[in-house]
C-alpha cells in the first residue's frame, strides 16, 4: 500500500474531518473501505468521499444526527463519476444489507453500523 493511501484508490485524508482534519481515533473502518472499493470496481469510475468522520463540533455544524455513524468513523457520503446518486443507493441497498443507506439529490451515504437502516 502506497504512504498515504487506506487502500489502493482511497487516500486517507479523503475520510478525515472537513472541519479539523483529524482521523477517528480508531483510525479508518477496514470494512468501510472494502465496501467503497466494491462500489467503484462495479461501477469502474472513481468514487469521491465528500464526508467521512466528523468531529462533534463538525457534525453539529452541518446538521448531522446526534448518533451520526460519521462520528464513529463508520460512515461516507460518496459520489462515483457519471453514476446518478439513484443507482448508487440501489447498488448499496443489495450490497450492503446490513449496514446504513441513504439517499440524497447530490451524494450518496454509506455506511457499516450493525443494523439495517435506510432513507
């Protein structure tokens, strides 16, 4: 794996806080990851994660849930290149039964809580 990288297409700095910086104290989730990997291989076109965690005071800042899995390093809000936000959410919807899905106008979110959640 190449310095600075969470995986072979993702950087780590595209899942630090847009508001400080930093990286969960856990570090990057590993199953966070493979699930994006999967995403972008399937749809062959790169994936930009617009969030990934988020510092309380991030998180309150743009409105996120209380129990946000962003604060937990558990969550991305993505787009993949020339794919509509509708088909990555039903892609995500098959391919990440357990974990949460969400659908918005610009952005796709994913995430790797335990326990099926959707919107």
């Amino acid at each position: 794996m190449k310095d600075g990288y969470a995986s072979e297409h993702f950087r780590k700095v595209e899942f630090a806080c847009n508001h400080c910086g930093e990286l969960h104290p856990d570090g990057i989730n590993k199953k966070l990851v493979a699930l994006l990997e999967e995403l972008r291989s399937h749809f062959n076109s790169p994936v930009s994660v617009n969030s990934g965690y988020r510092c309380p005071t991030h998180n309150s800042n743009v409105g996120g849930a209380k129990a946000s899995q962003h604060l937990l390093g558990k969550a991305a809000d993505v787009v993949v290149k020339g794919v509509s936000p509708s088909e990555v959410h039903a892609w995500a919807d098959k391919n990440n039964p357990t974990g949460g899905v969400g659908k918005y106008n610009s952005f796709t979110h994913m995430d790797v809580r335990n326990g099926k959640a959707r919107w």
